[in-house]
C-alpha cells in the first residue's frame, strides 16, 4: 500500500511538472526590458485598408500602412512569444495575427498578406550589411497565394536565380547589378511561366526585398521593400 501511494504521489508530482512547463512555454508576450531589436513593418495583403500595428500590446505604426507601404525600422524591446497584430485603422477588429521571438540587436521585416481566412503575418530576419563593388543585395520573398506553392525565379538571360523558393519562405541573398532587373516566375513542378516583371531604380550599395503577392484581382505583384 505504501508503495502504491507513493508512486500516485510521484505520478502526480510529474504530471503538475509537465502541465507548468507547458504553461510556461505558452506564456506570450514574455519581454526582455534590457534587450532591444528593430522591426519594419509591411502591408502586404491588396484587399485590406489602412493598418495599425502592435507588438506585445504596444502599438508601432499608429494607421495609415496602406497596401504596398513599409514603415521605417522601429526599435522595439526584444523578446519571446510575442504577439504581432495588424488592426483594421481606427478600430480594434485584428486584421491578423501572429507570434515573434527575438533576440537583442537583431533586424525583422514582418508582412501582412493574404485575404479572408487565408491572411497571416509573416516575420523574417534582415541582414543589413550593406553590399559592396557597386552591388545591389536583394532577396525573395514568396507571399502569394495564388502563385504555385512552389517557384523558380530566372533573370532576362534565363539564368536561375532561385531555383525552389516555397510560400512563406525567403531567398538567400543574391548579389546583382544596379539599374533594372528584369525576373521570370514559373511554378517549379510544372514549369509554366506564371509572370515577368521589371524592378526598376535598384541602387548600388542598397538592400531589398522583392516579395511575390497578389493584387486584389488575384493577379500577380512584385513588389520591393528598400532595408536602407
């Protein structure tokens, strides 16, 4: 009988264990008041309004984050589990949501994309370290929902640039001249062409983000996003 009471002590000793260490991985919005990062903040999705953006509760763009539009770097404190919310201007209606963990000194770009059910936020880390020998650093971002899940990019000479780029994914950094770039989008299975686009005003020295999305319509966007 004793052996029996304490292995049910034991067992609920354990289960109170896992059911706190659960908790605790749960917790949100757990802030580090030494630690700071930077944040930029994106309006990705072509069917919603104006957006307000908060993090853990803080709010960072006031409105006015219109489709296309990024704010500025904003620095904000570091942390885990916290939550990101994109609200429709002037209400508290949360257009999407999503979760962010940081680390001190860190740089991210976050996007609001999709439309109905299907939007989200997505976060991706930046190197900002800013390419040389009259260079533009770039890299791809595949946010659209219309597009295959996943994409080959090519340039103008049918060279490759990313060969499997899947939905909600980023490139790694490619280094290309500055002017225009001419791009070519096929599904990666079927390899039907699916667009061409022309980014232009590429500056040496500058960093970008050229992420695929989807206009209003259900067409095909290429839009950029400048990092410094």
């Amino acid at each position: 009988m004793k052996k029996i009471s304490i292995c049910r002590k034991l067992f609920t000793g354990t289960v109170l264990m896992v059911l706190a260490i659960s908790f605790s991985s749960c917790k949100k919005n757990t802030i580090d008041p030494s630690g700071q990062f930077n944040i930029k903040v994106v309006n990705a999705a072509s069917t919603s309004g104006p957006q307000s953006f908060t993090l853990a509760n803080s709010a960072l763009v006031n409105g006015g984050l219109s489709f296309g539009d990024a704010s500025s770097y904003i620095t904000a404190p570091s942390g885990k589990n916290m939550v990101m919310e994109f609200k429709d201007e002037g209400t508290n209606n949360v257009h999407a949501s999503g979760s962010l963990y940081t680390t001190n000194g860190v740089s991210f770009t976050v996007y609001m994309v999709g439309k109905g059910s299907s939007a989200r936020v997505k976060s991706f880390e930046d190197d900002l370290g800013a390419p040389n020998n009259g260079k533009v650093k770039i890299k791809f971002i595949h946010l659209s929902d219309e597009a295959p899940s996943v994409i080959t990019i090519k340039n103008s000479s049918g060279d490759d640039l990313v060969t499997t780029l899947a939905r909600n994914i980023s490139s790694g950094y490619k280094y290309v001249d500055p002017g225009t770039l001419s791009v070519q989008f096929s599904g990666t299975a079927s390899r039907s062409n699916i667009g061409n686009f022309d980014v232009t005003d590429l500056q040496a020295g500058k960093i970008y983000t050229l992420y695929l999305t989807d206009s209003a319509n259900g067409s095909l966007l290429l839009n950029k996003v400048l990092h410094n």
